[in-house]
C-alpha cells in the first residue's frame, strides 16, 4: 500500500510521520484490497486545546473510505482515525462476499 502524508500549517517530525504509517499498515491486516491511502495532519489556528486533526482517505478497489478526527495530539486524532476506517474496511469486506 502507498501511502501520502501532507502536514498542513505545521512540519511534522520523522517520529509522528513513523507512526502514521505503521498504523496504516495494520489495516492491511483487515482487508489487503488497500491500494493507497493519503493523509492530511491539520493545525486549526484556533484557541479550543483539540486544534489537531487527521483526515484519512483509503482507496480501495471500487470505493473510497474516508474518516477525520480532531483530537488533543494528532497520535489520537490518526489513532481514532483508524479505529473508524478498520469500521469501514470490515463492512466492506464482508459486502463483498456477501454476507
């Protein structure tokens, strides 16, 4: 799987960059159809503590899913990301053999 990390108003570090990735990675262990997946880390310029979020779009064969969170550290915002889009791919997965 592909994958592209933007980081908008901000440079995100190697560390944060890592850890995108290898939790992208974990989706495949749920549905390996993944063909790519694009990543946008956000810094709201506004004053609220949760000014951190990730937007995560998938591609897979047929579809696209999609999942954005706003959270406190961008590590929950892609963590809670996740989580949503494993949702998604297992729904997905099981709409394709029909069950």
């Amino acid at each position: 799987m592909t994958v592209k990390i933007q980081s908008l108003h901000f440079n995100a570090d190697k560390k944060l960059l890592a850890f995108v990735e290898e939790r992208l990675d974990k989706l495949t262990l749920y549905y390996d159809g993944i063909i790519k997946s694009e990543v946008t880390l956000k810094l709201d310029k506004s004053d609220v503590a949760e000014n951190k979020i990730a937007e995560i779009k998938l591609h897979i064969s047929g579809n696209d899913l999609f999942s954005k969170r706003q959270c406190k550290t961008f590590e929950e915002a892609v963590d809670t990301s996740i989580d949503a889009l494993k949702t998604q791919v297992k729904k997905h997965k099981e709409k394709i053999k029909g069950i």
